[in-house]
C-alpha cells in the first residue's frame, strides 16, 4: 500500500482528479478534502477493498492513514463510507468528462517524449451487478445483468488509457465513434504528430467508427463475421493451404490473404485481410476490415 501511495503521489492523481471536482463545502469546515477522499477510495481499491463500505474499518487502519498521510496512531482517521458515498455521486456528467481527461494526459505524459506511432486497443469487458444499479442491463450474451464498461490500452506497454462506465449493452457505431472522437482528441493535444491504429473486435467495426477513422488519419483493424461473399472471396488461397497442409501432414498450417469487400451499409469498398488456418479437424479463415493509410 505504501508503494502505491507514494506513485500516486509522484503522480499527483487524486489532487489533479479533485481539481475537476466542484467543492461547494465552507472550506473552514472541511475535515476531508476531495483529494483525501478520492486518494483513500483509489487505494482501498487497488489494494482489493472494492466496497466504499470497507472503509469504515479501514478509516482506522495504521498502514492506511499512513499511506494517506496521517499518522497511524495519533492522525485523525480518514473519511467513513457515508462520505465516500455522498462524493462518488456529486460529479455530473460534465465533470465525469473531464476526468477522464484527466486520465488520458496522465497516460501522455507517462511517455518522456511522443511516440512515432501507437496501437489501440479498444475492448468492453462484462461488469456483473448484484442488484438494480443505475445503467445496469440484462445482457444475454453473457446471461448476466451487469455493466459492460469499454476500456482502452496501449498495446505496446500495456497501459491504460481511458475506461468508460456505460450500460451493459453492445455499443452502437454512433457511441463509440463519440468515444473515440473525444479520445483522439485528447490524445492530439499532447502528440499532434503521432500515428493512432485502433484495434477492435468486430461490433467496434461499425460503418460510422470506420468513415469517421479514415476521414481523420487513422489506422484501424477490426474483426469481420465471415459471411459466403467473404469465404468465396478467398476460396482459392484457402484451397492452397489445405493442400499444402495435407502434402506436408502437418497437424496446422497457417497463412493469410486479403481482398476487396463492400458491405451493403459501407459507403465504399474496403481492403479484407483473412487468416487461414488448415488442421486436421477443419478449415478457419477469421476475417479483419484492415485500413492503414498508404505510405
């Protein structure tokens, strides 16, 4: 916990945080800032105390106060899980947007200088709920009622880049590319000249993501359901590899090929690149809609 404080500290993440954060409280009766608020809810967090409830016994805990900057016997005792609970709901949704900006400059300045070129990876992940919070859907996909939070990260370090709570429902083409708008706009602030690749599975793939990244510079590859137009399309290379697999009696074999393809929402046609995977129990070609810019 104490190593945590002190990144979070050199970092500053809880006072940048707090100062997108409206404060009408008189300050001459604040006991805890939104920085010491926000600082010991982060930590319980990291430290796996996820429920704003633990911190009525964490409040009092010696390596807790420590690490937010209290004495651990003679400090006050930090913030209870009423005060928690009251500033997890004070922001709207102006100052959530802000927020994450704040999230995205500190991934941009974990970088000494601007990288030629960054990938993107942008996923949601299933957040399942025990009860009938704000947002929460029923998803059959997953046969759960949960949250299906998007999150984006760097693929190079692994990094986090920005995670946003939404409903637990597939995002449509309109939300993400709103998402991503506000991202990359963020992201140019600090790197005008970096080269961006979105990464996706295939409903991040909509026609809106797609007109909106090339319009603007940037590279994305997102998966592609196989259909008959697909699969004819690469046909005779997929016919290759299952000789070649055969000849050679080995148990996989692997290769790739591409095409032209325009679905019928698609303003234009756009360049296909398939893998094809010959084993001996079937033939696989998963599909991804590739569109880099030409060097």
């Amino acid at each position: 916990m104490l190593l945590l404080a002190a990144v979070e500290r050199r970092m500053q993440i809880a006072e940048r945080l707090a100062g997108e954060i409206a404060d009408p409280r008189a300050a001459a009766l604040v006991v805890h800032t939104v920085a010491d608020i926000l600082r010991a809810r982060m930590l319980a967090i990291a430290c796996g105390w996820e429920d704003a409830d633990d911190l009525d016994r964490l409040r009092t805990d010696p390596a807790f106060k420590l690490a937010c900057g209290r004495l651990p016997d003679t400090g006050d005792d930090l913030c209870s899980q009423p005060t928690v609970s009251r500033w997890e709901n004070a922001p709207g949704l102006r100052e959530v947007v802000r927020l994450m900006r704040v999230m995205v400059d500190l991934y941009c300045a974990s970088y000494a200088t601007p990288p030629a070129t960054v990938i993107l990876d942008i996923d949601d992940t299933v957040d399942v709920v025990h009860g009938h919070q704000q947002l929460s859907l029923f998803n059959a996909h997953y046969d759960e009622r949960c949250f299906l939070p998007i999150h984006v990260y760097d693929t190079a370090t692994c990094r986090p880049v920005a995670v946003l709570l939404r409903p637990g429902k597939t995002p449509s083409g309109r939300e993400v590319r709103g998402h991503l708008r506000r991202l990359v706009r963020q992201i140019r602030r600090h790197w005008p000249a970096t080269r961006l690749t979105i990464r996706g599975d295939g409903h991040y793939g909509r026609p809106e993501v797609m007109a909106w990244c090339e319009d603007n510079g940037i590279d994305y590859v997102f998966g592609l359901p196989a259909n008959t137009v697909l699969r004819a399309a690469v046909e005779a290379a997929a016919d290759d590899v299952r000789v070649r697999r055969a000849e050679a009696q080995a148990p996989v074999l692997r290769r790739y090929s591409e095409t032209r393809y325009r679905a019928k929402s698609w303003s234009k046609d756009r360049r296909v690149a398939a893998r094809i995977e010959a084993s001996t129990l079937r033939p696989r070609h998963p599909l991804r809609r590739h569109q880099p810019r030409h060097r």
